[in-house]
C-alpha cells in the first residue's frame, strides 16, 4: 500500500485521542515526515518498540508531546497588537503584522530534544519549524549515531544530533524556546529549566513508575499536565538504555542534597549497591 495513504491512516487514528483543533500543524506535519526511515518494521503501527538501546515511540505518544509544546507556526497578531511597541506606535505595528512578523518567541526559535532515539521526533519538529532550528541530543552514541542516519535518509541532515548527558541540555546552543524530554524524571532537571527562554516552556514526563506529561515553565512551575504516560527514565552518566539498570535516583539526590531530601529506594527497585555487585 502506498506510504502516503499508511500515514494518513496512523494520524486519523491519533487524531481520535487527541484534541484535533490543537494538534492540527503536528498531525499535519507526522502526514507529511515518512516513518518507513527511522522504523523498520511495521512503521505505521500505533505502538511502541526497542530498538538498540532506545524505546520507538508510539505515534500517538509523539504526538502527545509535540502538542504539549504547543509550539506556534503563526505570527501571534494579538501579542503584537498589545506589545509596548504597537501601544506607542500603532503604524509601527501594523507595518510589522504586514510583514508578517512577531513580537513573541514563534516558530523560529530554537528546540532541544532530550532522547534523540531513532530521531523521528526530530524530524517531525524539522516540518513545524526550520530544521536549523531543531537540536537533539542523547546518552548512547551508537543511538546518536543511528538518529543522524535516520534524519538524513529522511531528507532532515540539518537537524543536529550530538552525544550528551540529557539532564545537562546542550548549554553551546541555548537559549531554547521549547525543550522535549522523552525520558521520565522525578523532577525537572535544574540545567534543562536554565537554558529556557524567559518565556520558554519544557514538556516532560514527570514521575517515576506512575508518570504525566507536564508543561514547565522557566522557573520549574507545573503549567499544565496532559494525562499519563509511560516512558523510560532519564538515564545518568554512565548508564545505556540496553545496559544493566543503575541508581535511578542519583542525580535526584545531587539536586535535593541542598535541602537534605534524600531517597532510599531506586526508580522500580530496593536500592542497588553498584560498586558491590561488581564484585
């Protein structure tokens, strides 16, 4: 069957679980990014997968995140209309929504994806804004490695992928307007929330094995939550998706040590004396 009419079947069924008026452009844009690149087998099935150390995302699950960033691809005349320039000089204003330019962070503002994966994430950020636009990084190399294949077979060489500790962000390229973590977390990551926009916005899945996709703002304010969801943590240093499992509450522990938090179980399990076990 032709691809094209598969990937109209796969968004009509996200659509059925999703608020369609709201994530019109990004089910606009999964019609348009081919998945058969980045998901061999059964790329149009509406579930999730391994794949060398990493978990393929569900459609639906994508499309969940991608509305959660709500990320505009038009000029917010609104926002001009009430910006201090427009209040002191309406003919400014006007000139400026003719041009159809925006005194509000839009489209072309810089994303950051935390989890490359296979990079299908990735690519459909590439069709809502400029791909220049859209960074992704990721623990594994050999995912990051896959992920730039994948992107480029897919016609999406611009996006830039690179091996990184997710919770540390990619401080060379921030500020970011909008950041996408597809791994859990107990708690927002201090780096990812400094290297927001003043108005940006993160998304992502808060929790441990019960988690929801939360909307953050700058300052670690819960915004909006999108219901539950089940993905992965957010690895630490030293661990791989395909690896043996390691503290999962390490890095929590560095950031709560200030106010004397410290947790004594791991993410899903008693607590793992790593050094011992090498032994």
């Amino acid at each position: 069957m032709d691809p094209a009419v598969l990937r109209e079947d796969m968004v009509n069924s996200v659509e059925t679980q999703l608020d369609v008026s709201v994530a019109a452009p990004v089910s606009h844009a999964m019609r348009t990014v081919p998945r058969e690149p980045f998901v061999e087998d059964a790329p149009y099935q509406n579930s999730s997968s391994e794949h060398i150390g990493t978990t393929i995302l569900a459609p639906s699950v994508v499309a969940r995140l991608l509305t959660a960033l709500h990320i505009s691809t038009e000029p917010d005349i609104n926002v001009q209309m009430n910006s201090p320039e427009s209040t002191e000089n309406p003919e400014s204003a006007d000139k400026s929504i003719a041009k159809g330019e925006s005194t509000h962070e839009t489209a072309s503002d810089d994303v950051l994806v935390v989890g490359a994966g296979v990079g299908y994430t990735a690519a459909v950020l590439a069709e809502l804004i400029d791909e220049r636009h859209v960074h992704a990084i990721d623990i594994n190399r050999r995912v990051v490695h896959t992920a730039r294949s994948n992107l480029e077979v897919a016609g999406y060489e611009g996006v830039l992928v690179d091996t990184r500790d997710g919770a540390h962000g990619l401080p060379e390229y921030a500020p970011f307007n909008r950041i996408l973590v597809e791994a859990a977390s107990l708690e927002p990551p201090k780096a990812l929330l400094n290297q927001l926009t003043a108005n940006g916005r993160l998304v992502i899945p808060l929790g441990g094995p019960s988690q929801t996709i939360a909307t953050v703002d700058a300052q670690g304010n819960i915004l909006t939550e999108q219901g539950a969801v089940a993905l992965d943590p957010l690895l630490v240093e030293g661990e791989s998706g395909d690896g043996p499992a390691r503290n999962r509450t390490v890095r929590e522990d560095a950031e709560f040590d200030e106010s004397g938090y410290f947790a004594p179980t791991g993410w899903e399990q008693e607590w793992i004396d790593w050094d011992k076990n090498q032994q």
